[in-house]
C-alpha cells in the first residue's frame, strides 16, 4: 500500500465525492486540521483525505476507493486509538464520528448502535430504560475500538466483556460488501470481530445485549500507596459477589475535596467501585471498602450508573500525550504487588496511572476458544498508562513504562489486552491473540487478503498457524 506525495487524480476522487453523502476533508481545507487531529496528541498525522461518513454505503465507497487506489486505510470510531491507528500519514482516514444513531428495545433488552458512538451515547440511551451493557470507563471512548478488542468495564464479572454481549454486527468488508453478521450469519466474522480487533473490516452497527441496571453504589475511594493495600484489593475482589467490581488505580492524588490537600500529588491507590447489587447491601459494601486499607478520603455514592464510566473523563481529556503498556494476570501475587508499589511510587503526572480491571466471573464462563478474545483465564487486565501535558514529558516516560512493563512480565501472562499496546508492540501480536491467532490469520486470509485493514494489532493474512 502507497502513501500520497502528490494530489489525487481528479476522476476517481470526483466519483468518491459522487458516491459519499457525507463530507470528504483534503489538505488545505479550513477543518482539515481539526479532522485528522486524535485524542492522543503523540500521533500527529496527515492523512491525503477524511471522509466523515453519513451511513454504511459511505463506509463501502470509502474502502472501495482506498483497495482500488492502493491507498493507507485509517478506521477511526470514538478516536482514542491508544496506538494511534485512527490516523495516517499519505492514506485516507475512514471516520464515522457522525454515525452515532441509536436503538433501544426496551422489551427485547437489545440496542442496535452505529460504529461511530461513544460510550457516553450508549449509556445516555439505555440509562433512560434502566437498562446498560459492559462499556468503556472514559465516557468518550468509541464503541467500536473497545468492544472488537474485547471491551473491558464495571459490568465484565456480572455480564461479561463488550464483546460478550454482542448478538450481530454489520461489517464492511474489504471488497466492499456490507454483511450482517451472528452465530449463523458469518459466523467466521462473527468471531472474530469479538476480540480480533479491525482486522476484518469496519463495524458499522453493533447489537448489544442490555441488562437490568439502574442507580449503583459508585465512586472513588483513596488509601496509601502501600502493598497491604493491593493485597486487600486483591481478596476483596475475590471475596465479592459478581454484583461487586472496582477498578484498582495507582496514581497521584487528584485534587478534589474529598481528598486531605497534603495527599495531593502524592503517590496513592484508587479504587473506582461499581455495586449493582441491593442498595439495602450498600452499608455492607462500605464496611468492605473500609477494610481493604487506611480510607485517605471517599466520595462513594448512590449514582446512575452512567456516572461510573466519567469518573476518569475530567483527568484525561483530548490532546494529552499517552504511552503505555498492557499485561493480562491470572492472579495479582506478592512478587506483583511490590513491582506495582516500587514503580507506582514513580508515577510521572496526575493523569498517569497504572488501571486494574477485574475480569474474572462472567468473563471466564465464555470458552477460550468462542470468540477472539484469547485470555479467559486472566483474573486481571493491567495497564501502564502514563498521560502528559507535552510530548518531551511523555517521551521522558517511556523508559519508566518499558522497565515497569519488563519487571511485570514474569508474574503475568505472555500476551496483553490489545487496546492497551502501543505503536512499538508489534512483537507482541502473536501472544496477545496465543491460541486463536491461527484462526485469526486464517479469517484474514479468507477475507481480506490484501491486508486492506492493516492499521492496527495487526494479524497478516500471509502469517504461519
């Protein structure tokens, strides 16, 4: 595949144009910059074209144009790409930000949601039915990205990752053709959308299966940087029913008011409780969190879900500039646990962090091998997750990441979570799919051997089982 040097021949850019309702942004237009710009500022790209997509027959003419020009194809949904996979450099930027309508059956407990809406959509949507499904923990994160890597959330032990609660999706595929898929229509794709990434072509839809949840006890509660805390994380965790979870953070104190101001910026643990259970339950839960550590301050309350997942969104906003690593654990050991303190005690900036999310329960009652999300067996997904202000300050960070990462690795498993790998993990493809990449590649072969969707974790067609 090619990367432009000189403009596009009128002719075939004349029938794009003639093909797309929506709006196709080229170098020098007055929203050019806005249009290839990312949420992670380390990824300063400049795509040949965007094209803002209006619906799925946009989506077909753009790949059709980006196989047949021999072009970079760039798929972008919410924008968060960690690694920087929503842009490029010379190609054509795939965006469908402006595909973010959604349907809600309230009676079937279903929501049909275009590719192009974020979690926040989603939530704002089903809330309103008292209904919701696992979704992301920064409200603007993509539907798209986060459910075809697996999709991690508060909901995972209760109702399984995102991508457990898919029940069909529309996909374009490299030729072009738009095919619904599900466990009888597809079902090659159907797999492997659940977990393989955008290996296989563009998610213009999801359906999600939607579950009963209403107002949760949620919130954040702070204690010491101290390893007798991660070890009460850990059996709290174990301890609790389903209906529990909670994100464990090491980070820097934020300075919000619940938090005492001489533990601000200083090295602490977080814990982001999600309790869909009873609210009579409530007191019991608090009585739990008091015994996982020294409580530095608390703002634990009864919310509406939705409220969970943007507890992190003021923190991290657009245009800062993220690095990071991602391990999967089958348990969360003591040798773990002083890695995380020694490097936790390092954390470079109020928006860095270091995120645990549980992802035990309903995560390990689906098979190793039923969709393509590869670590079933993992108690922990882990991400080493440092955010900054510039891009000298993040690139001074990266040292810390890969001698964290590098200490971490003998107590975890080979692979990591994908969503969390950055631009240099290539190497790390095969571990990260381990018993499923064969048939990952295989799919690949089978339907897009030209390797059209290459911008991202990506499985080549051409790879030996």
């Amino acid at each position: 595949m090619t990367t432009l040097t000189t403009p596009l021949d009128d002719a075939p850019l004349g029938r794009l144009r003639g093909a797309v309702r929506g709006d196709i942004v080229e170098r020098g237009d007055p929203d050019y910059d806005e249009a290839r710009r990312v949420y992670n500022a380390m990824h300063d790209k400049y795509p040949a074209l965007v094209v803002r997509a209006a619906d799925a027959s946009d989506a077909m003419a753009t790949v059709d144009f980006a196989r047949e020009q021999d072009l970079l194809l760039a798929v972008r949904g919410g924008n968060h790409s960690f690694s920087g996979q929503g842009s490029c450099d010379g190609g054509i930027v795939l965006d469908l930000g402006r595909m973010r309508g959604i349907r809600v059956d309230p009676e079937a407990r279903t929501a049909v949601v275009q590719g192009g809406c974020t979690w926040a959509d989603v939530n704002h949507a089903t809330h309103a039915y008292g209904l919701a499904t696992t979704g992301g923990v920064v409200s603007s994160t993509g539907v798209g990205g986060l459910t075809t890597g697996g999709g991690m959330g508060h909901l995972a032990r209760r109702h399984g990752l995102a991508c457990d609660n898919v029940l069909a999706a529309d996909l374009v595929t490299a030729d072009g053709r738009a095919v619904t898929c599900d466990e009888e229509r597809h079902p090659d794709l159907f797999w492997a959308i659940r977990g393989g990434g955008g290996n296989v072509g563009v998610v213009t839809a999801f359906e999600y299966r939607l579950h009963p949840v209403d107002d949760v006890l949620g919130g954040p509660v702070f204690y010491p940087l101290d390893a007798d805390v991660l070890r009460g994380y850990r059996e709290l965790i174990a301890g609790s029913s389903e209906d529990f979870s909670a994100l464990l953070v090491i980070t820097l104190g934020p300075p919000v008011p619940f938090l005492p101001e001489r533990w601000h910026g200083r090295p602490l643990c977080g814990l982001v409780v999600c309790w869909t259970g009873r609210p009579e339950e409530d007191r019991r839960i608090r009585a739990r969190l008091d015994e996982v550590g020294p409580v530095l301050g608390s703002a634990v309350a009864r919310v509406p879900y939705p409220v969970t997942n943007t507890l992190f969104d003021e923190m991290l906003p657009a245009g800062l500039h993220h690095y990071g690593k991602g391990h999967f654990s089958p348990d969360l050991s003591d040798q773990a646990i002083d890695v995380h303190v020694s490097y936790g005690a390092m954390t470079p900036s109020l928006q860095s962090a270091t995120v645990f999310f549980p992802i035990d329960g309903a995560c390990h009652r689906v098979g190793q091998k039923e969709t393509a999300f590869a670590y079933r067996d993992a108690a922990f997904s882990v991400a080493v997750s440092p955010a900054l202000t510039t891009r000298a300050a993040c690139e001074a960070a990266v040292g810390w990441v890969r001698d964290y990462s590098a200490a971490l690795a003998p107590h975890c498993l080979q692979g990591g979570y994908v969503n969390f790998m950055d631009h240099d993990d290539a190497g790390r493809v095969r571990a990260n799919y381990r018993q499923n990449y064969a048939r990952l590649a295989a799919i690949k072969r089978r339907h897009d051997p030209g390797n059209l969707f290459r911008l991202n974790h990506n499985v080549a067609p051409d790879a030996m089982s």
